[in-house]
C-alpha cells in the first residue's frame, strides 16, 4: 500500500474501487461525505486523495495515488468532500453519492475496518456486506417466487460455487436484492443470461477489490 | 490466514509442526492458491518491506508536514547503541518503515499503515542477528499474519475503533510470534509472545498531531518494536504469560471499545491535544 494510513488510505482507495465496481459504470459526478475518524484525520492521511484513486480503478499500491484528485479533474470528473455525521456508524466510514455517464444516481456506503479491510454496508435503499473477498454477483429483481432458484441454477450449470448469499427486498412483491459471493469469478455471458432471467431487473459483477 | 481464534490456530500447529506451516496450510485453502504460491506471494511482500527499509534509512524523505523524516538514519549512524546492535537496528527500521509511511511511500499494511514499522523491523533484524535463510522470513511472515488474522477477527486492528493498542499493539505482537518461531521457539511460546507484547501496550491510545500519521506514530513504531523485542525474550526464555492469548485480546478488544472517541485517531485528545500539539497542527497546514 501506499501510506499513510490503511483504514483511511489503503481502505479508503478500496472503498472507492468497489463503489465504482457496484455502479457498473464510469462516474461524472462524486459527492463523498466522511463520518467520524474519516472526517476527522481524513485529510491529513490522505482519504480524500485514496476514495478518488479508488474511484478512477486505482489499486491501493498504485504510486500515482497522490495525484488522484489532479486526474480526476483531468478526466473530467467533479468530486467533492464534505463532513457528515451518519449516527452509530464505524467511525471511519464514508457516504458516496454517485452520478453516472448515463445520468443515473446511486448511493454506496462502506466502512474502513483496519488494516485495509472494507465492507460496503449500503447500495441504493438496500443493506448489504460487500468486502470484495470475494468476486461478488449483485442482482436487483422482483421480489417473486423462483427467482431465487433461477440464478442460483444459472450459476450451478457454470459450476460456479457459491460462497456466500444474501437476499433481502424493500417489500414483499417490490423490488429485491440478491448478493451472492462466488469462489470463481462470473464471466460476463453468465451474468447476461441471469440478467435475462424473468423478473431479474439488472446484473451487476463486482470483481475482488 | 483466516483463524478465529489462537487456541484453533495452535491446534493445526499440532498437526503441521510450525504456526507458519499452519499458517500457510490454511492460507492456501481459504484461496485455492497452491502453498507455493501463498510463498512467492509472502516473498513479494517481504521485498516490499525490505525497499521500506532502506528508503527509510537513507534518510531523504520528508513528510507534509515536515514534522518527520530522516530520524530512523538519525538512530542508525548516531545512536549510542547501548542495549546492543540488534536492538537498535530493530528500533532505526521501525521508524524507517514508519517514516516512509507518512510520506505517502509504498509500504505493507503490517497489519496497519500507522504501524506498518514494526514487523518487518523485528523479523529482518532477527533474521540478520540468526543467519536466518530468506525462507524464514516467509515462514515469519505467515506466523505474524495468522496471529494478526486472529486479531482481526477477535479484537480490531484499526485505531479509530480501538487506539494505537490495535496497531502498534497487534504489530509488536505479530512480530513476537513470529520472531519466536524463527529462533526455534515453540507455537506455545510464540503465543506467550504475542501476548506479553499485547499487554505491554494495552491501552495505547491514538491521538496523531494535527491528524497526520507522523507524531508519534513514527516513535511509536520504535517502542513498539522494543516492547516486542523485550515479549521474544521473554517468551523464548520460558516465562509464561497467564492468560490465554485468545483472552487477552478479548481484552484488548474491550478496552478498545471503553477509550472514548477523542483518543481513538480524530486528532481531539492526548498528544493532539497538547497547546504544542495544537500549535504544531495549526502552524503546518498540509496543502
């Protein structure tokens, strides 16, 4: 990694790089808001400089980590900071409001551990435990019966195992959310037939981070 | 290297001789990665701390604030070396590795950035001080890992939830355990180790200058290292620790959790602030 600090740097920059794998897309727009020890010592460590480079798909070892806001501003993308109190959160922990190229809005939230262990605990509307251990399939469908068992048996005929599972819904019969934590990573013609599944909405292949 | 718990990872030792080999068993099969290559992966790693080192010790760099940089080759050369060469080669890499660190140059999380010293300060110096082969400090590596790895799961390594206990703390005693294991000790002793160091530290709390990774966390990197060193001595001459290591860090968690949030690394109590630590803060603004 490079330093100082691997909650508010290393972490920060993995915060960063699965908020941008989760969105699926390039943003334009970033509007971060830092909690805690994050809004605290954040700017001395670094954090502001790592969740861009993270945003822009740099690795936490990356050298040009400490440009990264100079070629976010190159790129064209507007990022801002600001200090926000989120309530009984991890104290490094870090809100990002996302617009996309195509226009479309997306909340990410996560939290540094230590050590650069992340875990990205809200998408959207939904709670979720995404630590990019593992490459991670993010399925957004209509909370009706059989959905469940079609992906999963998508996933079983490519003997991709799964390692972990997730699934939770804003209300019976809206719209759900499936997590689903894999050994092998998903290629992306299995996840463009389980996007195709009846009453999937979108698929999204989150990488390891 | 993901054990929950000592008393589990001390059982696989049973079986595999060593808390590395152990180690690495289990690394490899959390990963699917063969042990050879868990091995060329730490052996990476290793080279990594290793440029640390030396770019520390060369003594060059400044950080941000210009509050640290070029002390570690201040030790090196100049120190009087009174507690002997080993001794004070592990505190000068410490703050080498530590220095490097705050100024945004490429380290190993070990388990932390802020205390990203001490590892590997012990383990090559222990290494030099033994004629150890390179193997070794793979070997070193992995033990320190899996002790950290227990840590993690059990207590926290990050000092906004839990002070510099967490890090220095679990720094100095990874680096025990594995510093035992490299001089023929024992998993037993190796465990004892870990836990001398982490009550040697209990209780730390993290209160950086001005929120930067510089004063004290560079200094705290060398006496982290040598309360690790004093933990190796003990250990490896047979005094035990009472408590079960899985304990005290249970306790290092919960104490972790009782230190309020002004010394847990927002830069609002201790050090930071101290009327010269706030001065410090307010004299050097970082951009």
């Amino acid at each position: 990694m490079i330093g100082p600090s691997s909650s508010h740097t290393a972490g920060a920059a993995r915060l960063g790089a699965l908020a941008r794998a989760i969105i699926g897309e390039p943003p334009t727009q970033v509007e971060v808001g830092l909690h805690g020890s994050f809004a605290t010592t954040g700017p001395g460590h670094g954090t502001d400089l790592a969740i861009v480079a993270g945003l822009l798909g740099m690795t936490p070892d990356d050298t040009r980590l400490p440009l990264a806001r100079q070629i976010a501003r190159e790129q064209g993308i507007a990022i801002t900071f600001h200090e926000c109190d989120l309530g009984e959160v991890h104290p490094n922990t870090a809100r990002l409001e996302l617009v996309a190229a195509s226009g479309r809005k997306y909340l990410v939230q996560g939290s540094s551990l230590g050590g650069g262990d992340v875990v990205i605990t809200l998408v959207d509307d939904f709670p979720v435990e995404i630590t990019g251990e593992l490459p991670m399939l993010v399925v957004v469908h209509h909370d009706q019966p059989g959905v469940v068992a079609a992906v999963t048996a998508r996933l079983a005929a490519d003997v991709i195992n799964i390692a972990a599972m997730q699934v939770s819904r804003e209300q019976r019969g809206a719209r759900a959310l499936m997590l689903i934590g894999t050994d092998e990573p998903v290629p992306d013609d299995v996840a463009a037939g389980i996007a195709a599944i009846d009453g999937v909405a979108e698929v999204r292949v989150v990488p390891r981070v | 290297m993901a054990y929950g718990s000592f008393k589990e990872l001390l059982a696989a030792a049973g079986s595999t001789g060593t808390l590395a080999a152990a180690a690495i068993a289990r690394e490899a099969q959390d990963t699917g990665a063969s042990e050879s290559d868990v091995r060329v992966r730490l052996a990476s790693t290793l080279e990594v701390m290793g440029e640390a080192i030396e770019t520390g010790l060369a003594g060059t760099l400044r950080s941000r604030s210009g509050l640290v940089g070029g002390d570690a080759r201040r030790v090196s050369v100049s120190a009087p070396r009174l507690a002997g060469d080993t001794f004070t080669d592990v505190i000068a890499r410490a703050m080498a590795v530590a220095e490097v660190n705050a100024c945004m140059g490429r380290v190993v999380a070990a388990p932390t950035g802020g205390a990203s010293g001490v590892l590997p300060a012990v383990i090559t110096t222990m290494a030099t001080r033994l004629g150890s082969p390179p193997d070794a400090l793979v070997d070193a590596l992995a033990t320190a890992a899996a002790i950290g790895g227990v840590i993690a799961a059990r207590a926290t390594l990050s000092g906004a939830a839990g002070g510099c206990q967490a890090e220095t703390g679990s720094a100095a005693a990874m680096a025990a355990a594995a510093a035992v294991e490299m001089a023929g000790g024992t998993p037993e002793q190796a465990g004892h180790a870990a836990a001398f160091a982490i009550q040697g530290l209990m209780g730390l709390v993290c209160d950086p200058i001005g929120g930067l990774v510089e004063v004290p966390c560079v200094a705290r990197n060398a006496t982290g290292a040598a309360i690790s060193l004093a933990a190796v001595e003990l250990a490896l001459a047979g005094v035990e620790f009472p408590v079960p290591l899985d304990e005290v860090i249970d306790a290092m968690g919960q104490v972790g959790r009782s230190i309020p949030p002004s010394l847990r690394e927002t830069a609002r109590g201790g050090l930071a602030a101290t009327p010269t630590g706030r001065s410090l803060a307010g004299e050097r603004p970082i951009r």
